[in-house]
C-alpha cells in the first residue's frame, strides 16, 4: 500500500480544489468576477498537460538511444493523456473566454496556437497508425514526437509574448501572478498544479498496464493458435 501513497494524495488534492474551488471566496475583479474559479482548473490542466508531454519526449529519446518498445509504449501514452488533458483545457478556456471576452474561441495568437499544437499532435497518432512495422513505427513517431513538442513549446509560450494577446502575460497585458496574489487564489491554484499532473501520470500508469496486458494476451493467443495449427498438421500426417 505504501507505494501508492501518491493516488491517494491525488485524490485528496483534487477533492480539495474542487471543493474549495468552487465554494471559497475569490477576490471581486473587473472583467472576470466569478469567472476566475476557472484559474483553478484551466492553467493548471494545461501546465500538467506540459509536463506530461515533455515526459512524453523525453521516454521518446531514451527508445531512440536503447531500442526498447516498453519506453515507445510509454512515450505514446503519456501523449495520449497530454492530449486529453489539452481538450479539457481547451473546453475550460472556450468557457472563461466566453464570460471573459465575449467568444468562445477569439482570434488570439495563444488560442491559435493552441490549436496548431494540438492538430500537430493528432497528426503524431495519424503518423503511428500509418505504419504497420512495430519497430520502424517506434522510430517514426519517436523523432516526430520530439519534433513536436520542440514546435509546440514556442507556439503557447513564446510566439504570444511577442505580439498583442488578449492572455495574461502576454502583449503588455498583466501576467497572472498579479491575478493570484491574493492567499485565497495562492491555495487553491497552487495545489491544482501538483494534483492534475500527479493524476496525467496516474492515467498514463492505468493505460500502459493495460497496453502491456493487451499484448500479452495477444502473444498468448498467437501461441494458441500456432499450437493448435501444429497439432493438426500432425494429427494430418499420413502414417509411414
């Protein structure tokens, strides 16, 4: 039991944001007024996505330096949960951008290249279900996936400061940390970060075991069957 002692930190820190996230006083702010409970949910959503996609380059560089599939297995799934995590964040910001600007989806540099980033990633799992070749898929998408995140870092984060952006922090607006100053933003939003990147890593833990079963027994019912087809050859051998 002690070495799952981080799920159940998971889930107390989770339980405690969505609690206290969406009952806890929160300061009164032009623009925004309620509408800033979604700081508790939608940077640290797309933060854990972030770090779950450079984990995802970084078991892609260690499949193209050792060769083994179980680091390709992991690279994928944790891709797989940073795209989750990036449609979750996508759909929390549509909602705050509606209250906050006035349009789902603005005409934002960020947004944009949000967008860009995630079509780029989609394309990653394109790429992988192209190829029929275990290994020569495992080298294709593991190049690609790291070709990826090294686009999609400047897209979000560097590309938007250098041109006007509706964003805090980005186009000589306020950066959030003048938003969150107040303790009761502080600890709530703090705690948010560590809880959904504890839970990224805790869906991709649930989705490799369950990756390597299938494999498993699909290994399992290839050697059923070439046991079988086996004995009936044999069973078919005329006698000499």
């Amino acid at each position: 039991m002690l070495k799952h002692w981080w799920k159940a930190l998971t889930i107390l820190i989770l339980a405690y944001v969505f609690i206290a996230g969406l009952m806890s006083p929160v300061p009164k702010l032009p623009i925004l007024h309620e509408a800033i409970r979604n700081t508790f949910f939608h940077p640290p959503l797309w933060i854990a996505m972030m770090v779950l996609l450079f984990a995802s380059a970084i078991f892609s560089i260690r499949y193209l330096r050792k060769g083994k599939l179980d680091d390709d297995l992991i690279s994928v799934e944790l891709a797989n949960s940073a795209l989750l995590f990036g449609v979750l964040g996508c759909i929390t910001g549509s909602v705050w951008a509606y209250f906050a600007w006035g349009d789902l989806w603005p005409n934002d540099p960020k947004t944009n290249g949000v967008a860009v980033g995630m079509l780029l990633y989609l394309a990653y799992f394109v790429l992988r279900g192209s190829v029929d070749d275990e290994m020569r898929r495992a080298r294709i998408s593991a190049v690609y996936n790291i070709f990826a995140f090294a686009v999609f870092i400047p897209l979000i984060l560097i590309l938007p400061r250098l041109t006007d952006s509706l964003h805090p922090g980005n186009g000589g607006n306020p950066g959030f940390n003048q938003y969150d100053a107040a303790d009761s933003i502080k600890r709530i939003i703090r705690p948010a970060f560590v809880g959904f990147t504890l839970l990224g890593f805790w869906i991709t833990q649930l989705r490799v075991r369950l990756r390597r079963l299938e494999t498993l027994l699909d290994e399992q019912d290839d050697l059923n069957k070439t046991s079988t087809r086996q004995s009936s050859d044999l069973q078919n051998t005329p006698d000499l």
